[in-house]
C-alpha cells in the first residue's frame, strides 16, 4: 500500500485525452501532475479529478506499459474476464487466463494481486476525492449541491469495489452466523501523507458483516447525493440497483424487493438482447457502465472486445451452450449478433469494437433487477411465486422466438425450488461473458436449495474441439479441470504478497 498514489493526475484524469502510465506521468511537466492540493482548487480541476476516478476504474494501473494504460482493473474489462474465467460456463482457450481458470495462482499471481491493488488503487482515489470536496465545499470553491455529487459518486465506486474485492478474497456472507468471518479492511480514508500511510498500512480487516454494513451505508449515500444521472456515471439508481445485488448476497430477499421496486418507472428492457450492445451506452436498460473509448481503454491485453473475440481467448462453454434450458431459436444464440463463431467454437458477440476498444463494460443493468427480484420472490418465507414468475418471463421472453408458447408457466415451475433453479439458469444465459458467474458460485456456497460446493469442474482448459459444441444433447463430456470443493483453500483468492510485505498483520487466508 505504501505505492498508493499520492497525487491525482490529470493526464489520468481527463477523458478524451491520451491516457499515460503513472510512471511516465511522474515526470511530466507541472501542468500534468497536479498536488492533491491544487487538485480542489477550482470547480474544473474538481470536475477532472472526478473524471479521472472513472478513468482510474475503467484503465487501471496492472501492466500499463502501453499508451493506454493497464488491463482494465477492475471495473474496466478485468471484472468480465476474471469473473468468467473463475466459473464453468467459459473455457480459457489460450494461457492468458490459464491461472485463474485452473485456480493454480498463489500470492505472487499478478492477475489476483492486481484485482486487490489496482482494486485499493481506486478506493484511495475515492477517498482523496471524498476529502477534497469536502475541503472545497468548506472554502466556498463549488457548492454543496455540487460537493453532494461528487461525494456520492465516490461513495457508490467505493462502496462496489469494496464489494467486488470480498467476493473474491472473503467467504460468503452465509459463510458464519452473523458473517463474523474475516473480510478486508473497509479503508475510508484518503492516504496521501506519511502519516496516514503509517496509520492506514496496519488496519486490520473488517468482517464481512462489517463490509456490508459500510458497503449499504455508503450506497445509501450515494443514493441520497448523486444527481447526475448518466449510464457512465454513478447515479442515485445506480445505488439503487448495486443494493439489490447487495441484498441478494446477504439473503436479505425483502430488501431486494424493496429496493428493486423503486426502478420500476425508471428503465425498461430494450427490445431485443442485443439492443444493450449496439448501444452501450444510450439505451433504455443499461444502468451502470464504464465508458471506454479509442485512447482511454484497457488496450489489446485487457479490452472486452479484444480478448473474448477478436484474439479468441475465451469460449463460451459447451456447459452451458448446451444446457437444454437455452433454447435452440432463443435469439442469445443468434450467430452475427450476440454469437460470433469461429472454427467451429462459439465467442460473445457482445462487445464488437475491435478497431477502438470502445465497447462500455457492463457493471449493471435492469435486467439483473428483474431477476433480482424474481429470486427474492421466489426465495421469501412465504414465496411469492407468481411475481417471481412474472419478472422472470419479462427478462427471457424477450428472446424467445415464441413466447407465447415457450414462456415459463406456474405449470412447468410449479415449486420453490423449481422457480429458484429456473431464474439461476436465466442468469447463466442472459449475462454470459458480462462477469457475472463467479459472483452466483460465490453467494450459492451452502444455500438451502440450489447449493454450489466451491468451483464447479470446467473443460479442460485450452481451446475446445468444435464437436463440443453440437446442440441437442446436455454436455456430459470428460472435465479437465477438476471441481475444487467449497473447504479447500484455492476457493478464495489469497492475499497478495506485495500487500503482506507491508503489513503482516492483516493475516492471509487459510491455507495459502
């Protein structure tokens, strides 16, 4: 932690502006490295520090090397690839992803270590800016009304980082009664000071409950600050919708309910699946998304379009290609549109711009909200299965090619845990290749009726044989990988030895 940046950086910072590693950017002249001081100063150079936030979420930091920066950690493409590649539903084709794939990384592994530093990285740029504002509010420099804005975006990035870091390096919520069990240090404080670096380097985790109770109090901000209201940037319903997710971890099903119900005016599904695609970011379903664009993106070793198509480096599994509840004519099959395929396997066609990397990553859309809270529906006390049916059917009808007859009925989902099977499978289907598996395999572990015992078997990895992939039949083929149970230390990622070295006694994690 102690490599935390200490300034924000404006050639970082603005959009639309060639983007440079931080190391490079250290010795460039004054106007392009400005002190965290001076960074406050003025409503524009406030408004560039913001931006430069989402630059640092969508670019990040790992393997910047070239002019447009890292490999996307975490929310820039990083979260897709890392978030298919730890579950069944994708094989890794090549090596780049072989480690996470294969669970065969260790604490020096660059691609979980950057998932927690590049991770951490942009909590403290949250942090920095949070601070700021508050400073500038104070001076007069912009306005509460303003100040609320900026903090509530800050708030909601932080608050959905430290998220996206316990899903990968803490037992799920359900782990221990009460979620008693270790997480990570909630850092809420802006470390640009020695003394602050001296401080913050030895907090302890928090626990999990701890995590959850900061992540809803910062999304509750946030909800009440934002008003912008924009797919790239954090909006009130945005918070809004990342606390159905929340909720949903937790087994809280009312809250997902509640929460979920104040976007019923707000979006709709686009008409086809594709819609979310071929206008990323200006449609009427995307809630949430990290805006790229030809000189700020992860570049050809990170961006979405580059790896799972144009290089090939991720398939989609025959898993879940072949799993009969995706229908043959279910237009998330349709080749040239959301499938591209190419000797014979089966690539997203989701995100398609292999000339700019422009394509937007999907952090959240309003599809996800339906199912959401179809689940919770579903999983009450006293289910309410017929809403649950309902929402369910709002997501998947529209790509079937006849849902007058292909829709769900109460009569082929007629129980809870035929309702509950029945929404997890959409999931599957509906956000291959957005980053979404291994976040299901994580919360399923122990649950009461669609149990996941820690990281299902996988094809074997490297690029699979095109027979593979023959409809008709569930795949029930040999597994190259082999399942790794839920006890078993490789379940979570371990801490990186780069954060150890600097503060021992933070503990990793069993077994590593």
């Amino acid at each position: 932690m102690r490599n935390i940046i200490k300034t924000l950086l404006l050639s970082v910072i603005v959009f639309g502006m060639n983007s440079c590693t931080e190391e490079k950017i250290l010795n460039l002249s004054p106007i392009n490295n400005i002190a965290d001081d001076a960074a406050f100063s003025t409503p524009s150079l406030i408004e560039s520090s913001m931006n430069g936030v989402y630059n640092a979420a969508g670019v990040g930091q790992y393997n910047s090397t070239s002019a447009n920066g890292g490999r996307g950690y975490i929310w820039g493409a990083a979260f897709v690839e890392q978030g298919e590649c730890r579950g069944e539903d994708a094989v890794n084709a090549a090596t780049f992803y072989q480690l996470t794939y294969t669970a065969t990384y260790d604490p020096t592994t660059a691609n979980n270590s950057y998932y927690w530093i590049d991770g951490y990285r942009l909590i403290n740029r949250c942090n920095l800016m949070i601070e700021g504002v508050t400073a500038a509010v104070a001076s007069g420099t912009i306005t509460q009304a303003v100040g609320n804005d900026y903090i509530g975006q800050a708030k909601f990035l932080r608050a959905i980082t430290h998220f996206e870091l316990l899903t990968y390096f803490a037992r799920p919520y359900n782990f221990t009664a009460g979620a008693t069990h270790l997480g990570i240090p909630y850092r809420e404080v802006g470390i640009n000071t020695q003394s602050e670096i001296d401080s913050e380097i030895l907090k302890p985790r928090n626990t999990v409950a701890e995590c959850y109770t900061k992540i809803l109090a910062d999304l509750n901000d946030a909800e009440t600050l934002i008003t912008t209201n924009t797919i790239s940037k954090a909006s009130k319903n945005a918070a809004i919708a990342f606390k159905t997710r929340v909720y949903l971890h937790k087994r809280d099903w009312p809250n997902v309910i509640t929460e979920g119900s104040k976007l019923n005016t707000a979006y709709t599904l686009t008409a086809l699946p594709s819609g979310v695609f071929t206008n990323n970011l200006a449609n009427t379903e995307s809630i949430f998304s990290i805006q790229h664009s030809a000189t700020s993106n992860p570049g050809v070793n990170g961006a979405l379009a580059s790896m799972l198509k144009t290089r090939a480096l991720v398939t989609i599994s025959p898993i879940i290609w072949r799993n009969a509840s995706w229908l043959l004519d279910d237009k998330r099959r349709e080749e040239g549109v959301m499938i591209y395929t190419a000797s014979g396997r089966k690539y997203t066609n989701k995100y398609i711009d292999a000339t700019n990397l422009s394509d937007a990553s999907p952090v959240i859309r309003y599809a996800e909200v339906l199912l959401n809270m179809a689940e919770a529906n579903a999983r009450l006390i006293t289910p309410d299965l017929g809403t649950a049916l309902t929402l369910l059917n709002r997501v998947r009808n529209r790509s079937l090619a006849t849902p007058a007859t292909q829709a769900y009925t109460a009569a082929t989902l007629p129980t809870q845990t035929d309702m509950v099977k029945a929404i997890l499978v959409e999931r599957r289907i509906e956000f291959i290749m957005e980053g979404r598996r291994w976040s299901d395999i994580h919360r399923l572990q122990g649950d009461n009726i669609a149990p996941i015992d820690g990281i299902p078997a996988k094809i074997a990895n490297g690029a699979p044989a095109a027979s593979l992939f023959t409809l008709g039949t569930p795949y029930t083929g040999t597994f190259g990988v082999p399942a790794i149970p839920g006890s078993d230390y490789k379940f979570l990622w371990p801490i990186p030895q780069l954060e150890l070295n600097t503060n021992p006694g933070l503990g990793q994690n069993p077994g590593w």
